[in-house]
C-alpha cells in the first residue's frame, strides 16, 4: 500500500512537471512570404583612424596620420527577403520547424540560409514555449560559397492566435501566419 501510494505521487509529480503540451498544433504546417527584414550584412565604411595606422583621408589619399580608415563592418541592413517556413508538430509535443530564408548577399550573388530546429513545444494561455534541443544552421550562395553548424539549445517565446485555417506567431517585429498543410 505504502509502495502504491508513493507511485501514485511520484507519477502526479511527473505529469506536473511537465509542459502543457499544444493539442491544437498537432499537425503539418507551414508559412511563406517576402518583405523586407533586417539582415546582417558587410558594409565598407569610413571610421574615424584611432592610433598609428595607415588609413585613407577623406581626400582618397593613403598613409600614416590619416584622419579616417576604411573598414569592412558587419549591421543590420533591411532588405527583400523570401521566407518559407515548415513546422511538423507530434500529439507528444515534438517539434521540426523548417526554416528558409533567401535574400541579396552582394552583388551577383544571393545567399540562402536554412535552420532545421528540434526539441518540444508546449503552451500556456497565449504563449508558445519552443525549447529547442538540438538542429542544424546552414547556407548556400550563389557564388559558391556554403557553410554549417549545430544551433545550440535554447528556448524561443512567441504569442499565438489562432487566425482562419491556422494561427499567427508573433514576437517582437515578427509577425508569421501558418496554416494547415
């Protein structure tokens, strides 16, 4: 009896802890559009020339006492951008979600970067918790140029509500409308 009621409290603990899983997602969805969106992009830039190096005048000449220098820097640039996302939920709570994005890297070239990301999702109110477990980041150019590595475990919050066929994720400046596949 003893033993009996300790598993009974040991599996009510359990079931407590766990999230409350996202019975309305369970499913294949997905959710594409272009607009423009902040990218991390190289930008050649003048800054001002700190300590003894060469640099480059505003005139175009070169050398030691210049007032300026030119510099690659890496900011935010908004820019057209094609997303496409895909999103497989389990009845469990386990999550793939797929997601593309194609824009301008420089010019000639075009860049495209893909993020497959994994872990369970769970719901409370209006709120999606995705705690991401694991994935892949990776990108491909038109010029030649690709590239990947492991995402790294996280936990990523956004509102929903539900919208026609499918709900809207937003959180921040992003706005996404999934529906049904």
């Amino acid at each position: 009896m003893r033993r009996l009621c300790w598993l009974a409290f040991a599996s009510i603990a359990a079931a407590s802890a766990l999230p409350a899983q996202a019975p309305g997602l369970t499913g294949r969805w997905s959710q594409s559009s272009n607009g423009k969106e902040l990218v991390l992009a190289p930008r050649v830039k003048l800054v001002p020339n700190v300590g003894v190096t060469a640099g480059t005048n505003l005139s175009g000449s070169t050398g030691y006492g210049s007032l300026t220098r030119t510099t690659i820097v890496t900011e935010p640039v908004m820019m057209p951008v094609a997303r496409s996302m895909t999103l497989a939920v389990d009845a469990d709570g386990r999550f793939r979600w797929t997601i593309v994005r194609r824009h301008a890297e420089k010019q000639g070239c075009t860049i495209t970067t893909t993020q497959v990301k994994q872990g369970r999702v769970s719901q409370a109110g209006a709120k999606l918790d995705f705690a991401i477990a694991g994935g892949t980041g990776s990108f491909t150019t038109s010029c030649g140029r690709r590239g990947s590595a492991p995402l790294p475990a996280a936990t990523e919050r956004y509102d929903i509500q539900p919208g026609g066929n499918g709900f809207v994720l937003s959180g921040g400046a992003s706005r996404w409308a999934f529906r049904r596949r």
